[in-house]
C-alpha cells in the first residue's frame, strides 16, 4: 500500500519538475535600463519580444472552403484574420471597413 503511495508522489513530483522547464517560457530579447533623476538607483527592465509573422493582404482560396455570410458574400478566415471575397478578381482581400461600399465585394 505505501509503495503506490510512493510511486505517486515520485510520479507528481517528475511531472511538477518538467512541466516548469525554461522550454516553456519565451526568450529575453532586450534589456532596458532606467535610472531616477538622481541616478542614485538603477532599475533593470527586461522587455521581451514577440515575432509577429507579416499578415498577407491578398490569399487565393477555393470557394468551396470559403464560408458565407448572412448577406451571401463569402469569406474565409486565417489566423484571427477574416479575409473577404473579391468578386470581380477572385481573390480573398484582407477586411477594411471600404469593403461595407465597395460594389466588387458584393455578390453580383
């Protein structure tokens, strides 16, 4: 009976110990250093940076994946973006707020 107890604890406390490697946290990238206007005390600040992959403004998509909204337009969405069928050319254009107007994204 105590060696399950034992086996248990040993098994928690592994998975505790590898679960909070520094794999898991992001990488310092910057250090800032500020100073009080009587540079009797210097703070350390450490900023750390996120990469941001670029966000393409035009993406080909195949209709048949494309969602379609209440209004009939289609639309597709990438990582957090919405993408919005031109119906003139056929390609999928990044949202902007021109798009409510424009006689190209409304579905003919």
């Amino acid at each position: 009976m105590h060696s399950k107890y034992l086996a248990a604890i040993i098994i928690a406390l592994t998975i505790l110990i590898f679960s909070c490697s520094r794999k898991h946290a992001p990488q310092q990238t910057a250090d800032i250093t500020v100073s009080n206007s009587s540079n009797t005390e210097i703070k350390k600040i450490v900023v750390k940076k996120r990469a941001v992959a670029p966000v393409a403004r035009v993406i080909v998509v195949n209709d048949n994946v494309a969602k379609k909204n209440i209004d009939g337009r289609l639309y597709y969405d990438v990582g957090g973006h919405r993408y919005w069928r031109n119906y003139n050319d056929g390609k999928y254009y990044l949202f902007n707020k021109s798009m409510y107007t424009d006689s190209a994204f409304k579905p003919h």
